[in-house]
C-alpha cells in the first residue's frame, strides 16, 4: 500500500486548495531507491494537522479521544476563509494497493446552529473516472484495517520523538498483540480459535443427533393419528348419504307444495288484497291526468319562453362583454377625450381626430399588453326595456316535467279491466289451500338435514387437526431421518477436528518460534547498524511473551528504560524496521521529527540505512534544525521530492510550496 497524494480545502492551517504529492516521479534508471518525500516546517506550520489528517481519513473519531476529536472537528475550517464567510473543509486522502486505487474524502460543515458535522466518503479511482463506494461504517473500518489497522497503524505512522515510549512499553499486552498482528501471529491464532469453534459445533451436534427412541416414538404418534384419520373417514361416506337423500326429500316436498299453489285458483283474501293495490294505483293515475290538465298552457308556451330566455342571456352575455372591454380602455378614453378637447393649432379635423383615437388606442393596447376582446354588436330589445324583477322571473320560470298523457291514459285503461275482472272472480273464489301435510314434512326432514351438518361440521373440525398433525409428524419424521443420514459419522469429524487443532496448535507454536528467532535476528542486526556502542550485546525476543530483551558483553538484561532517550528512539526504529522485515508486508511509513533527539553519528547512520531501506514509501516531516546542509546533501538521492510548510503571517495560513529550507 502507498500513498498517491494529501489534499487540503481550507483545512486548518491550509487556506485554499493545496496539495502534497507522495508519488515517485524520479526516472527508474536512477542508481538510488527515491523512497523519501521529505517535507519540512519549523513548528506550528502544520505538520502536527498533517499527520492528524492522515489519521481522520483513515480512521476518524477512533484514533482520537473524544474531546479530543471535538476539538479537531471545531479548528477544522480555515479562520482566514471561515472570516470570508467559509463554512467548510475538506480532506482527501489517495491511496493504492494491489486491489486497485482508492479516495478517501472526509468534508467538515458547520451547521446553521453552530455545530460543525463530519461527512465521509470513499471513491474507487478508474483512471480519470470517481465511483463512489456506498458503504457502511462497519463496511469502512473493516476495509481499513484490513489494510492498516488501527492498532498497528502507530508502527508505521508516528512521531519519532514519542516512538521511544515503545521501548517502556514493549512488553504490555497492547503491543504484544500489535507486533503478534503486523507478523501475522494473530491470524493463525484466529484460525486456531475458529476450528476450535467449528469442534464445539460438530460436539453440540453431535448431542442432539436422533435416537432410535426418537424416531420409535415419532412413528407410534404417526400410526395412531393415521388410525384415527380412516375412522373418522369411514363415518362421512353413510352421512353424505343420508344428506343427499333427505335433501332430495326436501325438494320433492317444496316441488309438491308449489304445484298445489299453482294448480288452485286464488283466494278471496289474495284477490282482496289486489284490488286494493289496483284501486290505490288507480287513484294515482287519476291525480297524473289530472295534474296534466292544469299544466297544459305552460306546456303550450314552454317552448316560446325557452327562445325567450335564450335571447335574454345572450344580450346580458353581450352587455357584461361590453362593459368588461369599455372598463379596460376607460382610462384610455378619458385620456384621449380630454387631449383632443383641447384647442390646437391648427384645428384639426374630425377625420383627423378618428386617425388619432384609433392608432393611440393600438399604441395604447400594446405598450400595456392588454388582450382587446372583440366583442359583436347586437340589437338589445329586451334587457333594457324590462326591469331586473321581470327579467329574473322569466329565467326562473320553468314547467312542470314532461307527462305522458298517452302512456297514463293506456294503464288506467288496463288497471280499470283488471279490477272488473277480479271483482268478477271473488265470488267463486275459496276461502283457503291447504297445504299444512306438506309443511309439517318439510320441517321435519330440515331438523334432520341440520342435525346431519352439524354433525359432519365438528367431524371435519376434528379432521383437519389430525390432518395438520399428520403432516407435522411426517414431516418431522423426514427431518429427523435426514439430519440422521446427513450427520453420518459424526464421532469421526470430531476426531479428525481435534487432530486439525493439535497440528494447527503445533504450527503455531514453531511458527512462533520462528518468528521470534527471526526478530531477534533482524534487531541485533539493524541495532548493530544504527548503534555506535557495543555495549549491546546479545538481543532476545522471547518466543512465549514476545517481549524484547537486550543484554550486554557481560550477559546481564539491560534495563531499556534508563537508556537515553536517543537510544530508546533507536531501539523503537530498529523494532520497526525488524517488524517489517519480518511481516513481508509493504506499508508507507509517517514519521514526525526523527533526528531532533540523536547526534550527527546516529543521524547518519538513519539517513543511510534506515530511512533509505525501510519501505518503498517513508514520508518524513522535520523541523529546520533537524536536518543541516550536510545531511541533507546525504538524503537527497533518496528524496522523491521535497516540500516546505511556509506560514505566512499577512493570510494567517500555512502555504506548501516545492523545495526545501534554505541553507547558509
């Protein structure tokens, strides 16, 4: 993994767009391994809120305290461009790695109540194309500590100045499980644990595998609801019998009872109660033709008062168009009347005056963009010569429905022959038919129909929970057979799990070993480089604590933590350097002041063999007493590319410029 590049827009110290470009662009023939951007700033010039910002974007508020992080995300915003108004900032961070390029894009906005609020993004990089990743918080911490995480990421960016305190704490359980993680140690312990997982599985499977008991019992359960199925369906087939013969009983009666009803002339007390219903609808009809004989003027004249009321809406139509088109040039009119009835010189002629009335009244309707209505004349003869009571009268006026007289006449006709001819019946008619055998049958052959369905409704209640029970219990029966057949040999997955643990536990034990021999070896040796004392003898990396020990030409442990704080810095490196050697991996490297504590022998001895072969990309951000002209000269062919953190004190901002500190 490497960094491409750090963008600034008006973060913090950084006003405006600036940027810092971490890629090599030195030619590939050069002899020298262009592995450095050296950038450098003397204090308070912004490489404090550059270290931070490669933090934010990689793992925002998790890196920080909490007060701490509020504090950052309040200063995030520029204080020159936050005075021109700016409530905003961003950061963006671009990185590779063998899965592709990426963008992390993290935007600071104050809110309108005063609160700052945080935004973070991630962009695939496609060439000169941005896609951007939707993911998730969880989905973004993942991604980046698949990368770098967070508990490793002080090994690979840090201030050098602090770095020493990993000599003290070396050997506290946090840093033992960061170098076991950076050496791949924790994988494998992972997996360790894992398959210890999947044994206590295979173990909890194995207890609730099926008994013989088991499945004994379930097919007893099954044969007795299947015995209680057939003899509750061995019931339905004489009752729907018995249903289908009552219920053709049933019709034959009602058929039976009709056909007396039909087959008997009328009663005296049905044919009373028709004439009455005749008798009532007869009055009715009386009342139509009545009714219609009073409104036959209105029906004579309804068509005159129709045109009537047709021409008197249409001359109000044409009086309301009128005033609406006169009200739109009044003030027009009462402009050009009172110009033209001024006297003038010469006078000018009526036809004169028509020519400019009508071509003002054109200016007039287009400077104002009035819509001149065209409104028809029309001769008024009624709106103006009646008063507004007739007027409404006569549009109010309206006659009775349409009646037809021919159809009322037609069925008082047939309504009057009917009552003679039932009034000629009631004298023979009976009293009564009786039908009373027919209803005392029916009735009893329904009772026994609804004791029938009765019957067969709880029936069929009681079948449909032995047929729910019958497929739960076949169904079960199947599983449990299956899941039999299916966890086979399960006393044999156990054994061969436990075996897998134990050679999985022996890797691990001698892989650890190896690591710890090879640390040891790589420390001794860059320590050798880095130190210009031989008073550290022997070094040791203790395979089981994996903890770091160091001790002189007379074998005795030195104690790290009494050393000088130039040393403890050297150690720190050398455990670092031994790290990445041993882990395989290529991380990019973030190191804040690094030769302020160390003299010119140990300065050089980093220059030379530390910074230039610790990874492909070492990113080094130092004061202006750090690095003299001498040493510089030294770092130079290994420098990709300088920058300078140049506060300017007129903007009150940080500028990063190309280059380097001027030496005298």
């Amino acid at each position: 993994m490497i960094f491409n590049y750090i963008r600034f827009n008006n973060y913090r110290p950084y006003y405006g767009s600036q940027e810092v470009s971490f890629k090599n662009e030195k030619q590939l023939d050069s002899p020298y391994k262009a592995n450095i951007t050296l950038i450098g700033g003397k204090n308070g010039h912004g490489k404090t809120s550059l270290i931070n910002a490669v933090f934010i974007c990689l793992y925002g508020r998790r890196k920080f305290l909490k007060d701490e992080y509020e504090q950052i995300k309040r200063d995030a915003i520029n204080r020159t461009f936050y005075r021109e108004g700016g409530r905003e900032s961003t950061i963006e961070l671009s990185f590779s790695d063998r899965t592709g390029q990426y963008l992390i894009e993290v935007t600071f906005k104050e809110t309108d109540k005063g609160e700052v609020q945080e935004n973070r993004r991630i962009f695939v990089i496609a060439g000169d194309l941005l896609r951007e990743a939707t993911t998730s918080d969880d989905e973004f911490i993942a991604f980046i500590d698949q990368r770098i995480p967070l508990d490793v990421a002080p090994f690979f960016i840090f201030d050098a100045e602090k770095i020493k305190d990993l000599v003290g704490e070396h050997d506290k359980e946090k840093t033992v499980k960061a170098i076991q993680k950076i050496v791949s140690l924790e994988l494998y312990n992972q997996l360790h644990l894992d398959l210890n997982q999947i044994r206590y599985n295979t173990e909890l499977n194995l207890s609730k595998s099926v008994k013989d008991t088991d499945l004994e019992k379930l097919v007893k359960e099954l044969e007795t609801c299947t015995d209680e199925l057939e003899s509750l369906k061995a019931k339905e087939r004489p009752d729907d019998l018995k249903i289908q013969y009552l219920s053709e009983e049933k019709n034959r009666l009602n058929q039976e009872r009709r056909r007396k009803l039909a087959n008997a002339s009328s009663t005296k007390g049905q044919i009373h109660q028709r004439i009455g219903e005749l008798e009532n609808e007869l009055k009715k009809l009386n009342q139509a033709v009545k009714s219609f004989d009073n409104a036959l003027p209105k029906l004579i004249i309804k068509p005159l008062v129709i045109r009537l009321q047709q021409a008197i809406r249409k001359e109000q139509n044409y009086q309301t168009a009128l005033s609406r088109s006169q009200a739109m040039f009044a003030p027009y009119d009462k402009f050009i009347t009172d110009m033209l009835s001024k006297p003038m010189t010469p006078a000018l002629s009526v036809e004169q005056k028509n020519q400019l009335m009508n071509h003002g009244r054109e200016t007039w309707t287009r400077i104002n963009k009035v819509q001149e209505m065209k409104v028809e004349p029309m001769n008024v003869l009624h709106v103006d010569y009646l008063s507004n009571n007739e007027l409404q009268n006569i549009l109010n006026w309206s006659p009775q429905g349409n009646i037809n007289i021919s159809e009322i006449l037609t069925k008082r006709t047939r309504v009057e022959n009917e009552l003679k001819t039932l009034h000629d019946q009631i004298k023979d008619a009976p009293d009564v038919i009786d039908t009373h055998e027919e209803d005392e049958q029916i009735s009893k052959v329904s009772e026994e129909l609804g004791a029938l369905y009765s019957t067969r409704k709880a029936r069929n209640e009681v079948l449909r929970r032995l047929q729910d029970q019958h497929v739960r219990l076949s169904r079960e029966l199947t599983n449990k057979r299956q899941a039999r057949q299916e966890l086979g040999p399960v006393e044999e997955k156990v054994n061969m799990m436990t075996k897998l643990i134990n050679a999985t536990q022996e890797f691990i034990d001698q892989v650890t070993v190896l690591k710890a021999k090879r640390l040891k070896v790589e420390i001794e040796t860059i320590l050798l480089q880095l130190f210009r004392k031989n008073d550290l003898h022997r070094v040791e990396f203790h395979p089981e604590e994996f903890v770091l020990r160091i001790y002189d030409d007379a074998n005795s442990e030195i104690n790290l933590v009494s050393r000088s704080e130039g040393e403890k810095q050297l150690i720190a490196l050398a455990m670092i350097w031994a790290l990445t050697k041993v882990s395989g991996t290529s991380f990019p490297f973030v190191i804040d002041t690094p030769l302020a504590r160390l003299d010119s022998d140990h300065k050089s001895n980093l220059v030379n063999r530390f910074f230039t072969n610790l990874s492909d990309q070492v990113i080094i951000l130092s004061t202006d007493t750090e690095i003299t002209k001498d040493f510089y000269e030294e770092i130079t062919p290994y420098v990709q590319k300088s920058y300078l953190l140049e506060y300017n004190e007129e903007v009150k901002s940080t500028e990063i410029m190309e280059g380097y500190f001027a030496f005298e």
